[in-house]
C-alpha cells in the first residue's frame, strides 16, 4: 500500500512556470495588436481607393450621359478640371478629411472613327489617384 504525503506533495506550478507562460502569452498579444494595427491601416486605403473610384465612376457617368452631338466631344482635350462639387465655388471634394480633385480628358474618334475615349482621372490629397476609361459612340 502506498501512502501519500500532503506535505511533500508538489503538484500545481512554480513561480518560473507561470512567468515564462505569461511570457509566451504577452508575445502572442503583441502579435495580435500589430495585425490588428495593420488590418485597420489596410482597411483605410481601401476606403480611400473605394472614395476615388466612386468619384471617377460618378463624373465618367455625367460626361457619357450628355448626347452624342454635345461640343464636349467635338474636339480633344486633355486634364481639364472636372467640378466635383458642384453646390459650391469650389472645384474639389472633401471625404472624411481627404482632398480629392478630378480632370478628364476626352479624344474624338479613338481607337476608331465614330467611338470617342473618355477618361477620368480622380487625385487624393495623398496623391494617389484613379483612372477611368469608356468609349462613346459619337455617330
């Protein structure tokens, strides 16, 4: 028969146990913290990727929706100020902090005669930008 001894017994964890698992534990914090930090910064350049195609998409819309015959297409110009605002004076756009600016540029008759290249061209404060391309058939 085996006897147990409750003095000696020395089940449970030391001092040293419990420090290197709080150790290990504070690493797998860290880690966590910094992808969190990093997922947050990723989600808003998204955002702002998502701001300036709404913007592009909006004024591509506007230009094609004019009629074929429009003067706006009779002739190739290129980077002109587009108004993206305008319940204003003023030419830009702020979202959430963010300046944005937009210019389009339009060539008659490319790639073929009778279809007209419509581009527009979004700027962030950030200068990062988005363009946009379609066609529009001017015959």
């Amino acid at each position: 028969m085996r006897f147990i001894d409750y003095k000696t017994d020395e089940s449970g964890f030391s001092l040293l146990e419990l420090l290197v698992a709080l150790f290990v534990l504070s690493i797998g914090l860290l880690g966590t913290a910094s992808l969190t930090t990093t997922a947050i910064f990723s989600s808003r350049i998204a955002q702002n990727i998502t701001v300036e195609t709404n913007m592009a998409r909006s004024a591509l819309d506007e230009i094609f929706s004019r009629p074929q015959d429009d003067a706006i297409f009779l002739a190739a110009v290129t980077t002109i100020a587009y108004d993206l605002d305008t319940s204003t004076a003023d030419w830009t756009r702020s979202v959430q902090g963010e300046v944005y600016s937009a210019n389009y540029s339009i060539t008659p008759n490319n790639p073929i005669m009778g279809l007209t290249q419509i581009s527009v061209t979004v700027i962030s404060s950030n200068n990062r930008s988005a363009t946009l391309t379609t066609f529009k058939d001017t015959i």
